[in-house]
C-alpha cells in the first residue's frame, strides 16, 4: 500500500505460490511461481507481527483498512490474502533468514529451548524478575504479554521472583527425577510432566492449546471467537485479578494470593521495581496474614494515596495562594498607600498542622467545598 513502510516487493508472479512456516514469534512465507521456468526466482519474507498485526482473506474489492501488503487471487471476483497492521508494530524484511538473536521456538522446538535455557542460567538475563525474563526473545521465543500471565498463574509462581531462582529450582527437581526413577518408562514420564508440568513445559503446552483452538477459528474477527478466547483466558485480563507495570513498562496481570505461596515455602523474597508498592507490603506480610484483595492491591489506589499525600486539595491549595499574594508587595496605586505595621511575628506553624485545623474546622461546621 501507499503508507506501507515495510521494503518493496521485487517479485511479479500471474500464477504463484504461498507457503509459510513458524518460528516463534515469527512468520516466513515463500513466494514461487507455478512455472518455475518462466517465472520469477522465488522470493522469502519474514514477518513479525508486533501487537496489532495479522493476515486476512477478503475480497479484493473489499480491503480492509491498514492492509499493507495484498497478495491477489487468480480467481473472479479476485480475493486478497491481506497483512494488516493498524498500529504499525508489524514489519516485514526480505529474505529467509531469521533474527538472530532470536532463540529456539517454544513450540516447534521445544528440546533445543530447553535446553538453551537451563544451560545458560548464568545469563545475566535470569538476574530479572521472571516475569521480565519470560519476554526475553534470546530464550523465550514466542512467549509474549498474554501468555507469561496464563504460564505464572497456572504455577502460581510470583511474578517477581527471580528468575534464576524459579528455574534452577526447576533444574534441581529433574536432576532428582532422574535419580529417584531411573527406570521409568517413557510413557509414565509422559504421564508425570502432564500431571506436574514445570514452567519451561508449560511455555510449550499453553501455547499449543491457543494454536490448536485457533485451527478450529476460521475468522479471528468473529465476536464469538473472541469471546471463546476470552473464556480460554485464566488471568490476563480477568476481572479480580490484580495489573502492575515491570521496568519495562509491560502490565503484568496476576494472582496476589500467589505470594502467600511464596511466602509460606520461605523462598526468598526478591524486591520489584521501583514503585511496586503492593509488592512490597505482600513480601512483608507475615505467614498468617490472610491474603489481600484485589480492591486492595492496585496500583490506581497507591497513586491516590500518594498524591493526597503529596497534593493538598484545590480549595486549600487556593487558599495558600491568597495567602501569598496578600503577603507581596502591592502594584499600581496601592504602592501610594500607607504600609500597615505587621503584628509580632508568631512561631511558625507545620504546614500540615494548618491543613489539618482547617479540615477538622470546616467538617466541624459542615462544610464540604471552598470556603
């Protein structure tokens, strides 16, 4: 399209083909033309699909907005398999190389990404939270905002715990499996990950189950399909649940009773970023404190308490502001007045004691605005 902003398409085809393949979090398609003699070389792109962006089959005559790339049919009337971006997240690049610092798929290769995790647990990318580290392409490859959510909740794993922490504990565990049950059969092992399934196979399970419920979605626009996913959805954005923003300035949803787990096990207690209040009053809750609401652990609450703090309200802050202008100095005329003597100076009164007469004063009278 004319505001596409991905590179142009060097391939020109009156019969060709699309095959795609996955890889993570992204998308390789392969353009061959039907009569390989006469037609042009074949051409790869690699997409990626930021927050908003998708393919859709329409009507030709029927694009839909933001379609930014249209691949036309040969039949009448012609139908355009479309990818449409609307908030532009989206790229495409030519060629059929993937990213490269880009781990091994969570899906279609899960022994390689486990792998890939568990030996490198040095990293000083598991230093993170875990709900950060989760987001990390190098090693989670196809977990995004939605999914770490589902994979934490079901676990019941702290958001904020870290994440060395959380996966050398798991590494510990298979080390002991081996040790206990050496004999097992394949099939029993198989029975036991899906009876306890760890974090590292969940990011390989949670995944499949959208894939798979998505195969049986023709149009993901539909309203009831979406609503089959909200309904598949167990955390992110499930009323009750509780929302705080990690240091890069993703919201992750949770569960606050999930801490008490954590406390209860006397695991250590890690510090989130800067801000996280509800975090920090969970961490320091003791072991029999019953677990907190979600009305009373929300960082919209935390942000009026801290600037009623902060801010006193309008009406006092007008009458501060009367206050200093009575005490300038006068302008125009009134600089031929006579200066009245100021009275004796009296001992300085703490801001928030006058705040705080003032507001006992007027809810003594009644009064509920400005004076």
């Amino acid at each position: 399209s004319a505001v596409g902003r991905g590179p142009e398409l060097p391939f020109r085809s009156e019969a060709y083909g699309i095959s795609a393949v996955a890889r993570g979090k992204e998308l390789r398609l392969k353009l061959s033309a039907l009569d390989p003699a006469a037609g042009p070389p074949a051409q790869d792109l690699v997409f990626r699909f930021g927050m908003s962006g998708s393919f859709r089959l329409c009507p030709a005559a029927e694009l839909p907005r933001h379609a930014h790339l249209r691949f036309l049919t040969r039949e009448s009337p012609p139908r355009a398999l479309c990818f449409v971006d609307p908030r532009r997240f989206g790229s495409w690049r030519l060629g059929d190389a993937w990213q490269p610092d880009r781990g091994p798929c969570v899906v279609s290769e899960y022994q390689a990404f486990r792998e890939n995790v568990l030996k490198n647990l040095d990293d000083r990318a598991f230093d993170k939270p875990i709900c950060e580290a989760l987001l990390n392409q190098k090693y989670f490859n196809g977990i995004g905002n939605y999914l770490r959510a589902e994979i934490l909740y079901r676990l019941k794993i702290p958001p904020f715990e870290k994440a060395r922490t959380v996966l050398e504990a798991l590494k510990d565990q298979e080390q002991e499996r081996r040790k206990k049950d050496p004999s097992l059969t394949l099939s029993k092992k198989v029975k036991l990950k899906q009876e306890n399934p760890d974090l590292l196979e969940l990011c390989h399970t949670v995944p499949m189950e959208v894939i798979m419920a998505e195969k049986q979605l023709s149009d993901p626009e539909h309203p009831d399909n979406y609503a089959a996913f909200k309904n598949w959805l167990q955390c992110y954005l499930v009323p009750g649940m509780s929302s705080l923003r990690d240091r890069n300035g993703r919201t992750i949803w949770f569960q606050v009773g999930a801490w008490d787990c954590c406390l209860e096990v006397g695991s250590p207690q890690t510090t989130p970023p800067r801000g996280h209040w509800p975090i920090l009053c969970l961490l320091r809750l003791p072991l029999h404190s019953p677990a907190l609401t979600p009305t009373q652990v929300t960082p919209r609450a935390s942000r009026q308490r801290r600037r009623a703090t902060a801010k006193p309200p309008k009406s006092e802050q007008k009458e501060e502001e009367k206050e200093e202008e009575a005490d300038r100095p006068g302008k125009g005329r009134a600089r031929g007045r006579r200066k009245v003597t100021a009275a004796p100076a009296l001992p300085e009164v703490p801001l928030n004691v006058r705040r705080s007469c003032r507001i006992s004063a007027r809810r003594g009278r009644g009064e509920t605005g400005s004076p």
